[in-house]
C-alpha cells in the first residue's frame, strides 16, 4: 500500500515519491494530478515514469497535450490546461490507450475528473514551507485504489 499523504524536500524525494506510485499502478490505472503551477507535477511524473521502467527525458506536455512514453507499461502523460471543454479532453483518444493497458497520468486532472474521476488516484500536490518541500496527498477514487492506498 501506498500512504495518502507524502512529503518530500526537493526534487530527487518528489521523484522518488513518485517512483513509490509506479510499483502500485497496473495498466489501465488514471492519475489525476492537481497543484498550482511550479507544485512539481511534472517532477513527480519523471518518478512514475522511472519506475515504470521509461528511459526517455520526461518533459511537460504542455504544448504537445499528451506525451507517450514507452516503459513496462505505455505512460500516457497529458496536460489538460489548455483545455477548456471535456470534448477536447475526449479527442485526445486516452481511452485508447487505457483499453490497450497504458496509464494516464494528467497534469491540471481536474479537467478530467468528469470523466475519469469515479476510478482514479487524485494526487494534490501543494507547496510546503521550504522553497523545495511539497505535501502530496493521495485521494483514491473506486474500489481498485482504495485497496491500495492507505488512509492516513
């Protein structure tokens, strides 16, 4: 299990944290990620992506909307910003992807919680006190993750 709430003091713990996810995520999982630009949501991704065996530089999807990165599984990495309807978040075809057993891990998530929310892992990310430490609270959504994250 995979404690609900996590905090890190730089960029390597909030890499790790996020390496700790990878070895609970199985395909089809969607990570919904939430937190205020600079939160470290791409820093995290660079950590699941690393446990989930991914060689490649994981940059932010911003200007691209979803990076596929090669790994045990597919990670799809989506940044939903940019969007301003849920139609836009469904030409994306991350459903796909899913079906095929990749993961979804999507940066600015609550635009997708509509859609993905009843069966997915929020992951907040918050500034902390020091320049680098954040607080990452894990919310689990649907049968699957409550089993597998622990309530603090």
């Amino acid at each position: 299990m995979i404690p609900a709430l996590l905090t890190t003091a730089s960029p390597a713990e909030t890499r790790q944290a996020g390496r700790m996810l990878a070895r609970a995520l199985e395909p089809g999982d969607v990570v919904l990620l939430v937190g205020g630009l600079g939160a470290g949501k791409t820093t995290f991704v660079q950590g699941v992506a690393a446990g989930l065996g991914v060689t490649d530089d994981v940059t932010s999807p911003t200007f691209t909307l979803c990076q596929i990165y090669e790994g045990r599984v597919t990670v799809m990495h989506a940044d939903l910003w940019r969007l301003d309807r849920l139609g836009e978040v469904l030409d994306l075809a991350l459903d796909e992807g899913l079906e095929d057993g990749g993961v979804l891990i999507a940066e600015w998530g609550e635009g997708a919680a509509e859609l993905y929310g009843d069966d997915a892992l929020v992951v907040t990310i918050d500034m902390g006190e020091g320049e680098d430490d954040r607080v990452l609270r894990l919310e689990a959504h649907g049968a699957a993750w409550e089993q597998r994250v622990k309530a603090p």
